[in-house]
C-alpha cells in the first residue's frame, strides 16, 4: 500500500515536473533511458574490472600455492631426517651403555681370573701369588701349555676372549655411529661446498713427489635428497697439466637418493679460488653434457669418472698471485640447484 502511494505521488511529481518544464514524455524517456543505459555500461565497466582483478588474484593465489608446496615438501623431509638422527643417537646411547655394561663384565672376569691364578699357586706350592705363571713357565715361554693344563684358566680365557671381541664390536658400531653422526652434521646440503687445503706447500711436496697426487673433499649434496658429490685437486696438475697447472675436477658419487634423481646430471657447476689479497678470484663454469660418461648414475662397480678444468690456474699464478696466505688456499664449489626436477 505505501509503495502504491509512493509510486502514485512520484507520477503526479513526474507530471508537474513536465508540465512545468515544457516537456512532452517521448523525450522523458529518451532522458530515461539514456541515463538507465550510461548506468548500465559503468556497471559492466565495473564488473570487468573487478572479473579482471578475481582473475589476477586467483593467479597469484596458485603461485604462492606452488611456491609453497616445495617448503612444505622441504619441511617434511628435514623432519624425517631429524627423527633419523635422533634414532642415530639413541643407538648411540644404547651402544655406549653397551659397552660399559661389558667393561664390567670384563672387569668381572678380570678377578675371577686372578682368583684362578691364586688358587693355582697354592695348589703348586709357589711362593708367590703374583707371578704364578711366569714362574712355572720358565724361560723356555710355554705359556699356552701351563693354561691348558688348568682347565679352569683356560675357560676364562676363552671366556675373556669372546668379551674383547664384543668389546670390539661395540666400538667398531660406535665409531661407525659416530661417523655418520658427524657427516650428518658437517655436510653440506645447498650445492655449495667451501674448501680450505692447510699445509699447503707440504702438500704440494708430496704432490711433485708423487707421494699423495689427488686431495678430495667431504661429500655434499645439492639437498638433503639431492645429489651426492664431492671435487678434487691435483695441487701438481695431472694429464697434459703436470708440473704446469694446478687442476680441479667435480665428481659424482653413488648416492641414497639416486633412483628418484633425473639422470644423466646436467647441472651447471662452478669452481672458484679465493684470491686472499683482495684481488680478483679466479672461477670458471662448465655444464655436463648429456652423453659424458660423468654424467651418468654411477653404478655399483661402476669408476666414478670425474670432470673439470686440468688447466684452472697456472702454478706460477697461483704461488705469486696472492691465492696462498699463511700456508692455505681456499676454494668454492657450487652448484646450479634451480631446476633439478
């Protein structure tokens, strides 16, 4: 009813509006639609824009969600590993434990076997009880035959002897342990690998001399699931550079994660040498081909054959060229990690 009311005054409002004005209602309407059709194009104007802006947004949003997921994947695989290294150390732990468990039981042993050889000398009738053995030994050394004939004895050898095996064992385990630990931490996982060679000019002695050619770095990797690689320096040069040059070459090594690895290896790698003056470095790139036999997955028994630069500095360069500083040099690998997969 209001609205019927309403629309009946803005007519009579309509029609004085005309009258008043000259107006007949054909051209009320061409006003009327006119502004209706203006309206109308700076709404679809507006709706355009705003499409256009969903769309740029949207585009963004499947970015950053592509951006993302490989953090994510990141984040997973650093949790995987911090579990394999917490299990790590709690084998460690266990070993250790292991181990003084049988330092105690050798202990033990220790004083039942001392115990033997007292009870020995008071049954041979010898004087003393520390030297009981050596003493019915002799200087003729037949140790092994006095032990045989005390049954006793003779099982707490065998007894001693299967403990210092285990003892060796569990140390054997604890230094593998130890070794992996340590790799775990010290290793590199962004594709790059900074090398310092101490003892420079030892080293570069028994490299002339023939005595150690070749110095090879700790492994690193291009992530923690990334390749496994490692570089080597002939300080003297090798091949046609010898005595010449000093080379460096880049060497890919069988790693765990090799089968999801796309092969061959065609990342870019770069080598450079500190200049510890302040003057220019020394670097030089090169790229893998796809047919170099470097570039294939290493095999089981397969010779890792390596790549580089026989010829990367001149030895003359490198002694007067202000790379050498208090008997070290120092060197940077990288690797291209960019596009892997």
């Amino acid at each position: 009813m209001f609205l019927c009311l309403l629309l009946q005054s803005t007519r009579r409002d309509m029609k004085e509006h005309m009258e008043h004005c000259g107006l007949y209602p054909a051209q009320i309407q061409a006003e009327v639609f006119m502004d209706c059709f203006h309206s109308l194009q700076h709404l679809l104007e507006r709706v355009n824009s705003l499409e256009v802006g969903v769309t740029t947004i949207e585009k963004i949003q499947s970015n950053l969600d592509q951006k993302i997921e490989p953090f994510d994947e990141w984040r997973d695989r650093i949790i995987r590993n911090e579990s394999k290294l917490e299990h790590l150390e709690i084998q460690d732990m266990k070993k250790t434990a292991d181990m003084v468990e049988l330092g105690h039981k050798v202990e033990e042993f220790q004083m039942e076997f001392n115990m033997a050889k007292s009870t020995s000398a008071r049954n041979t009738g010898l004087t003393t009880v520390h030297t009981p053995i050596y003493a019915d030994v002799g200087p003729s050394g037949n140790l092994s035959q006095f032990i045989m004939t005390h049954p006793y004895i003779h099982n707490i050898g065998v007894r001693l002897s299967q403990v210092e095996r285990s003892v060796l064992r569990v140390v054997d385990n604890n230094l593998i342990l130890d070794e992996q630990i340590e790799l775990l931490n010290i290793a590199s996982y962004n594709g790059i690998l900074r090398w310092k060679v101490d003892e420079f000019e030892s080293r570069r002695k028994d490299a002339k001399e023939g005595v150690t050619t070749s110095l090879y770095t700790t492994s690193f990797y291009t992530g923690r699931y990334g390749y496994k690689m490692c570089a080597r320096i002939d300080l003297n040069g090798y091949g046609l550079a010898k005595n010449t040059h000093m080379s460096i070459c880049f060497l890919i090594l069988r790693g765990p994660n090799d089968e999801s690895l796309p092969w061959p290896f065609k990342q870019k790698v770069t080598f450079t040498l500190i200049n510890q003056m302040g003057k220019k470095h020394v670097t030089d790139s090169f790229r893998h081909h796809l047919n170099w036999s470097s570039s294939q997955r290493p095999g089981r028994r397969q010779m890792i054959i390596p790549a580089g630069r026989p010829m990367f500095i001149r030895l003359k360069h490198l002694l007067e060229g202000g790379f050498v500083k208090d008997d070290c040099i120092y060197l940077r690998v990288k690797v291209n990690t960019d596009i892997i997969f």
